[in-house]
C-alpha cells in the first residue's frame, strides 16, 4: 500500500447516478449528501445515515454498527446489541421479557 493511501477501494460517482439511486443526490447544489448505508449479504439496506456536506462521519461507529449486524444476524435474530454495545460485551435476548426492562439488564461500560 502506499503511503497516504486509502486502505479501502472508492469510487467516484461525478454525474451523481449512485445518489439519485439511493435519493442522497442534492439537485439544488449539484452534490451528493454524505450518504452511509449498511447493506447486508441479502441486498437489504439494515442502516442508513445521511448527512450535509460540512459534517464528517465517524468510520469507527460503522464499523462497530456493521459488527453488531454481523453477530444478529449470525444468531439469527436471537441476540440484539444495545445502544453503545462493542464486539466483547453482552448482548441482549429479544423478547417479551426484555420490554421495557433494557436498563435494567444491561449495564454499559462507562468511559
């Protein structure tokens, strides 16, 4: 890899179809928005984001939503990852039970 390098493969999109497509393409300002979306194996959009130009995005919170996506669907469906859950700590089980009652059984780590 070169230096300065991105490590990930881009592209580039100047007439703005892949925008349109996926309704990011501002035609007033002849941009596209900052568009993130998390596309699972099957095609389905599971997150989208998007936001004005001027506003960058976090990679690390994508990568950390695209890990919590990963382990749902590789329990399929029987675990869910809470607000600020990360890859390591306790999931939660799905349920009746669980109505209501998330603060009560998770317990976040605290920065």
């Amino acid at each position: 890899m070169v230096e300065g390098s991105v490590p990930f493969h881009m592209a580039s999109d100047q007439a703005g179809n892949v925008g349109r497509a996926y309704g990011v393409y501002d035609e007033n300002m002849g941009i596209e928005l900052r568009g993130r979306f998390i596309i699972d194996p099957d095609g389905v959009i599971q997150a989208m984001e998007v936001l004005t130009p001027p506003v960058g995005r976090k990679f690390a919170e994508t990568l950390r939503q695209i890990q919590a996506f990963q382990l749902v669907r590789a329990s399929g469906g029987k675990e869910a990852t809470p607000a600020g859950w990360e890859p390591g700590q306790m999931t939660l089980k799905p349920g009746p039970d669980l109505v209501g009652r998330v603060w009560e059984v998770w317990k976040p780590v605290m920065e």
